[in-house]
C-alpha cells in the first residue's frame, strides 16, 4: 500500500506541477501580447503624431507662399499706382524737366515690367526636378523680386519728391 500511496503522490505532484507550469506559461503569454499590442498601438500614435506634425509643417509652408505671393502682387500694384501718380506729376513740370521725368518713368516701367514677367513665370520644369531643393530657389527668387520692387517704390518716392 505504501508504494502505492507514492507513486499516487508523485502522480499528483507532477499534475500540480504541470498545472502551475501551464498557468506560468499562459500568464506569460498573456502578458506578451498585452505588451506586444501596447508596442503597436505606442508606434501607431507616434506615427500619426509624425504625419499631423508633417501635414502642419507642409500646411503652413503653403501659407507662407501664399502670403508671399500676396505681398509681392501688392508691391507691384503699388508701384503702378505710384507710376501712375508720377505720371500725373510729370504732366505739370516744366519741359526739360518733364523729359527727364518721362525718360526715368520709361526705365521704371520697364523694369517693373520685367519684374511682373519673372512673377508671373511659371516654374521652370528644372525646379521641379529639385525637388526639395527648390523651395529654398523659390525663395531666394522671391526676395530678390522683393528687393527689386522696393528699390523702384524709393526710386518713385524720391522722383515724387522732387
């Protein structure tokens, strides 16, 4: 009887064991995948964070142009206002000094004429094949068209002026 009640005891200690062993392998599985899930939805939200903060990045870019292109249509009606204006001036000065007038509207117009064709150019294709990069030549574009248009807006002041 005793050599039974034993191998009846190690029989019930090796299920007990492989119970605990079982449940030890299933906690542990369970909490792979928890964590596995938590990883994944982790990345998903770090992913998304990364696509709005690039969307608003692209989206204010867009707006920064916008407000460029604005500003620089403003700057050269001004400056056709202001050459209307000297225009107008012009009319009322004596002749020799109308006829250097006339000659200095003559040269501002045609450079804003110039201005307004480079402006109003569409990108070149080779812009294009920068791709990043031509941002940065759209740029440096602009402000030299902008610092072109100044220049003629001081030059009309200072005509005006005298």
């Amino acid at each position: 009887m005793k050599k039974n009640t034993t191998s009846y005891n190690g029989k019930k200690s090796m299920i007990t064991i492989n119970k605990n062993l079982t449940r030890t392998l299933l906690i542990v599985a369970i909490a792979l995948l928890v964590g596995r899930r938590t990883i994944l939805i982790w990345k998903r939200h770090q992913s998304n964070k990364f696509i709005v903060a690039k969307r608003d990045r692209a989206s204010q870019a867009a707006q920064r142009e916008h407000e460029s292109i604005l500003l620089i249509q403003t700057l050269i009606e001004s400056a056709e206002n202001n050459l209307a204006l000297l225009r107008n001036h012009a009319d009322t000065q004596a002749d020799v000094q109308q006829a250097h007038l006339y000659m200095d509207i003559n040269d501002l117009s045609a450079e804003l004429a110039e201005i307004k064709e480079k402006f109003n150019r569409k990108n070149s294709p080779g812009l294009f094949l920068l791709g990043p990069l031509a941002a940065p030549a759209q740029i440096i574009k602009e402000r030299a068209l902008k610092k072109r248009l100044l220049a003629i807006e001081q030059k009309i002041q200072r005509l005006l002026n005298t």
